[in-house]
C-alpha cells in the first residue's frame, strides 16, 4: 500500500468509498461519498470504488472485498448513527482495515453529545450545561427559557427544536409523545439557548515530510495568519455562518440560499486563536484522528466573548458546499491537497 521510500498511499491502493448509510443523514453522505470518490479519480487513484450501504446486507460486501483481498483503505463518508458513532469502525478493526476518521472509542464518544460534553468539561472546556426536564416544569422556572431540544446522537442539526417559554414547553411534549419519551429516556437533552455568532473550524493533522511529499507548500501555510499549527495539527480558516433562520438548524443548513459564510470569519485576531486553540484542545481531548470539524457559538464576540462548543463532528461533510473543503481552499488547500490529506491521514 505504500512504497518503502515514501510515505504516500500508493495510487494503486484499493480504495472504497463507503457512505449512505441508515441514519437520517444518508443523502448528504451519499453527496460526500459521491464527490469525494471524484476527486480520487481524477487524482490518479485509479482503483477507487463506492460501496453505497443502503441495507444491513451490504455490510457483507465488506467482509467479502477483505476476504477477496480487494480493499486497502476505506475512505469513510458514512454521516450520523451506525456510520459514525463507532459501530462501522469498530467492524472494520475486526477486519484489520484501515480507515478515515477517528478510531472506535473517539467516534463513539463525539456522536454522544452528552459524552462529549462531560469529556471537554472534565478537560476545563467551555460547554453549555443541560437543563434537566423536570426542574422547567416547575412554574418557577421561567427565567431559564427560551431554551434548545437537541437529539443525542444525531448530526446535521436533526431534531434540533427551539422552544420559549415553559407554556410552548408543555405544549409540545403533550403533541409529541415521541419527543417526550426520548427527554425522559436521555435520547435527547436540552440546554439553553444562547443568542451569538456561530463559528466553525476543521482541524487536520500536519506532518511537514507528508505535507512535503504531497508538494504541500508549509512555508506559505505557516505563514497564514487566518490559520493555527500546533504540533501535528492545523486548525483551518474559521467560518462564520449567518442563518437566515433564527438559528443554524437543518433547513438552514442544506437550503440554498438559507445561509450566508463569511470565510475568514471578521473577529479579532486575538478570538481568532483563541478559537484556534480550544478547537485543538477538544480534538485532543476527545482522542480524535483524522479530520474533525469543532463548532462553536460565541456570546458578546465584540465585548467579553463567551465561548462554548457546541460538538465535534468526526465524520466532516465533503460536498461541493460542505465547511471543510471550504475552509481549506480558504487555508490554501486544494481539493486535491485535502483529498489526498485525507487517505494519508488515517
């Protein structure tokens, strides 16, 4: 797979693309499947294939392409439950087939919003407290709306739900049963909702002999301001995403139209790196690898800023509109530097 005199993947590797998948993320991971097998063709990876998994049945192509000796990387654009949450990575280490992304125990422990935010505060990183569902239903609890329901371990904002006031509260656990059942049985949680910027950034690992044997120019990446290298990472070009929506819920994030970037993100430099900084402090923390998207909202960004993060996404979206490719041109990375980066960064 790779040669003793480089460090590269060899472009006769036998990569499959694994993406679609069971969870309500499906048709944005099938757009990043889709693109991101593209690109590894038109980069010279000529033995680049797709396994789309629409059915529990296709996880036995999987075994099938190791048994046959036809895959030697699977590039992984498997978005939300099953795909990214440790349950596929965890098939293909029985398998010893190397992958994209965070390993088992950091893929599993991201997609658990709950987890996540125990381990970065554990780690003293800023995160939003859960509101326990019992202490709003109490008449005295007024001052603690408006407040955001939030699905567990879904990505792509699904199920996310703002809700003001404790009348709304009540109203829409009586309508939805379903919803009611997943906050008593921790499916789902609630924090409150903070009004302020939302910001994202990637982080990538940074190795100067990979980088150099990709033809990656350092040098120039070193010395961009709008970027932070830190060791073995980079922290891309934040963005700054400005809903139409009260919010960046899931209509604003795949409607047209419905959002407008703003890549630099214009805030200071020094909240600049002060995003930069907890961006790697959390992808450490959380035992990430691989590329992972870390996503923030900041209060009072021109006055005190106060900083939290909302998630870590371990399984970064890569379609022609996706924040990662976007914040890497932004960085001075090609589609092809990145794709690449990609399958030499397992």
């Amino acid at each position: 797979m790779k040669t003793k005199s480089s460090m590269l993947v060899n472009k006769t590797s036998k990569i499959i693309v694994i993406d679609e998948g069971f969870s309500a993320e499906k048709e944005v991971s099938l757009r990043s499947g889709r693109n991101v097998a593209n690109l590894l063709s038109n980069s010279g990876y000529d033995n680049t294939k797709s396994l789309h998994l629409s059915s529990k049945e296709d996880l036995k192509k999987i075994i099938d392409l190791k048994l046959n000796n036809e895959i030697d990387i699977a590039v992984l654009m498997t978005h939300g439950t099953f795909g990214e949450d440790g349950a596929l990575q965890g098939l293909l280490e029985l398998l010893e087939i190397p992958y994209t992304g965070s390993k088992l125990k950091a893929s599993a422990n991201c997609m658990d919003k709950i987890t996540t935010k125990a381990i970065l505060e554990a780690s003293q990183i800023p995160v939003f407290k859960n509101l326990e569902l019992e202490e709003l239903l109490k008449d005295n609890s007024t001052d603690q709306f408006p407040i955001i329901l939030k699905a567990r371990a879904d990505g792509s904002s699904v199920g996310i739900k703002k809700v003001n006031s404790l009348d709304d509260l009540e109203s829409l656990l009586a309508k939805d049963a379903h919803k009611s059942e997943d906050l008593k049985n921790k499916k789902a949680f609630i924090e409150p909702f903070i009004s302020g910027i939302e910001i994202t950034t990637s982080i990538i690992p940074f190795n100067e002999k990979l980088y150099e044997e990709l033809n990656i120019d350092t040098k120039e990446l070193k010395n961009n301001q709008d970027i932070l290298i830190d060791e073995d990472l980079v922290s891309l070009a934040l963005l700054k995403l400005i809903p139409e929506n009260e919010f960046y819920d899931y209509e604003a994030k795949y409607t047209a139209g419905k959002t407008t970037f703003e890549l630099p993100a214009k805030i200071s430099p020094e909240l600049t790196k002060k995003i930069h900084k907890l961006a790697m402090k959390a992808y450490r923390a959380l035992e990430c690898s691989g590329f992972a998207r870390v996503d923030f909202i900041i209060k009072n960004p021109e006055e005190t800023p106060e900083i939290n993060i909302l998630e870590i996404n371990t399984l970064p979206g890569m379609t022609d509109t996706s924040d990662l490719p976007a914040q890497a041109k932004a960085s001075g990375l090609s589609q092809e530097n990145l794709i690449e980066l990609l399958i030499n960064s397992k």
